[in-house]
C-alpha cells in the first residue's frame, strides 16, 4: 500500500498530512488516531504534528520498519489477550502500538532474550532521545509491563522495569462567568444542552456521548452513567434547571436510541462534532484559552469544593478509584488562598 506523509500548515496549525489513494484498511486505520480529520480541499488526511504521530509517520512507518515475525505474533496474541479481557478499543489500540514500537527498535533480537537492560536502553535511545514525552513513556511501560507478565511468559522481572517521574501538573480551571459565557453562546438548544450536562454532571466526553434517554431519572433527578470508564457505573445528580432543559430538548429532537444522536438516526453525536461544538462557543464568547471539554469537568469539581462540598463526594460524583486522584483540585481551589492577607499589603 503506497502513502506518504509531510509537515503541513492547516487553519495556522501545525499538522502532518498522510497521502495515499482511497483504501478503506488505511482509512480504518488513520481514524484510530486522535483528531485524525479528512482535508476534501487538500484532498488528504490530517494528524496532529506530536512527537508521536512524528514517530509513526516519519520514523517507523515512512522508513518501512516493523517487529520481526516473532514480534508480530506477539502482539497479535497480545490483542487477542486485550480482547478477551474486554479492553477498551481504545486501549487495546494504544497498548498495541506501544508494544509495536518497542519490538520494532529489537527487532533483530529474539522476544524470549529481551532483558530489563534492554527496557533502559529503549528509555534512554529511543524515547529520551526523540524527546518523546512522560506520557507516552508511561503507555509503553504499561504495554511492556502486561504483555511479559501475562502474554509472554519469561524471565524479565517485570516489576524491576520502571515508570518515568510523573509531572505534577495542576488541572485547568474556569471561572464561573467563563464557563456560563460558553454555556450562553450557543442559541442551538443541542449544542447548549451537551455543553450544560457535561458542565452540570462533571461528565467526560464519552460518558456524555453514550447517555441514553432511558439513563436520565426524572422522578429522582439523577443522570445514570453505563460501563463508564473503568467499566464502572455511577450515578450524578440532575440540576432541576437542566431537566426542564433536557424536556425542552426533548420535545424538539426526540432522540431514539442516544440521548445526543449524529446526522443519522440511531447513531451517537462524535466526538470530533462535539469538540467543533466547544470550539465555535469559545469563539462566540471571546474566550481565547485553549480550552478543551475536560476543562468543563475540571471545572465542575473545582466549584464543587469551593462550594463546600466533601472532597468523598466528588470523589463518587467523578467516578474516580483513588481519592488522590481528587485530592488535586484541593490545589487549584481559590476559596481559602484567597483569604490569605499577602504581607505586601502591610509594606
């Protein structure tokens, strides 16, 4: 299958554009990368310019270079293995490509004598020298991880290999009055709607993409989350503002199978549509961070503690395992920072 790849500038964005003529197995493919998009002007499909997408289109796969026969196996019985455990595509696809990248750099070496010296010289050659980041590392060492401790079964000590030091990075944060600008910026009821549920449930993208008309409970004013992330259902409280939002929405689309459906009935709104959504809010509000749909959430759970709110509440509205997952907005809550006298005041 020929292609080819280049550097492009799309809308003043840095990307990287993929060429090939209309083959649906490429086309497939290019699509499990994210915010992959179709140009029908440059007639070609386009990527985010990320050291990643550089390493898949620039690097391995410009250059011809796959794992050895020994490592193609391998993964394939690794995504066999990925499937049977109900993995999320997603992260079936993630996990898939990590370990691709990995048996690619040995694969003039044989699977069964890869070493834990070997995982460090991968870390250091190949991932800290393309500047790759923390990241990504870390999903290579997960795949590593997984796949040598319950696919391919040898003498690696896996818990010697080691994770990358965390970034301790701060999650970002509306104002109140930002975020009801961009919830006020759409007059399109289906837009406003998306936008407000995420906001007012501390939804995630797909959370929200997945709802279903039977999952919202008028009679006890709760949103019910399905198999949300970490297979795990939840339930989060409806603002009576929202449900008589929703019944207006309601009256108007009649959605049948999804709560929020596409063009074609029956079929979820995407993702990408949605993200458009939020783009083109922010725009109408004048606001000109680089927001995204998870700032929303962030958002949500931040004026949730401000508000007083137990931090073991919006740990269960939020749906996360470990409370210190939550703890971190303990650090972006203004309430008792602001109460803090600076002693310049007294200078």
């Amino acid at each position: 299958m020929n292609w080819k790849s280049a550097l492009i500038k799309h809308n003043g964005t840095d990307r990287i554009a993929v060429y090939f003529e209309k083959n649906t197995e490429l086309i497939a493919r290019i699509k499990t990368f994210e915010d992959a998009r179709w140009s029908a002007s440059r007639r070609c499909w386009h990527v985010p310019d990320t050291d990643e997408n550089r390493l898949h289109f620039k690097i391995e796969l410009a250059q011809n270079l796959t794992p050895n026969e020994e490592g193609i196996t391998s993964i394939d019985n690794f995504r066999k293995f990925l499937l049977s455990k109900r993995y999320s595509p997603n992260t079936i696809t993630v996990y898939c490509d990590a370990l691709r990248s990995f048996l690619t750099f040995y694969r003039n070496k044989s699977v069964k004598d890869i070493t834990n010296e070997d995982v460090i010289l991968y870390n250091n050659d190949y991932i800290l020298k393309n500047k790759f980041s923390v990241s990504y590392q870390n999903q290579i060492v997960n795949a590593i991880k997984l796949f040598f401790r319950t696919v391919y079964e040898k003498s690696i000590q896996v818990e010697k290999i080691h994770r990358p030091k965390r970034e301790k990075k701060l999650p970002n944060v509306l104002s109140k009055e930002e975020v009801k600008a961009i919830l006020d910026a759409h007059s399109n009821i289906k837009h406003k709607m998306m936008l407000s549920i995420i906001y007012s449930c501390g939804l995630r993208c797909g959370e929200l993409l997945a709802l279903q008309p039977v999952h919202i409970d008028s009679k006890r004013n709760i949103v019910l989350l399905k198999n949300s992330k970490g297979k795990k259902d939840r339930i989060a409280p409806l603002s009576p503002k929202i449900l008589e939002m929703l019944r207006e929405y309601y009256r108007l689309y009649k959605p049948t199978t999804y709560l929020f459906e596409g063009q074609t009935e029956g079929t979820p709104y995407s993702d990408k549509s949605l993200q458009q959504v939020l783009k083109q809010a922010l725009e109408k509000a004048k606001i000109t961070k680089p927001v995204t749909l998870h700032w929303l959430r962030h958002s949500y759970a931040t004026h949730l503690l401000e508000s007083g709110t137990d931090l073991r509440y919006i740990q269960e509205l939020l749906g996360h395992n470990s409370s210190k997952t939550t703890e971190i907005y303990t650090h972006v809550s203004t309430k008792s920072i602001q109460q803090i006298k600076s002693p310049f005041d007294d200078l």
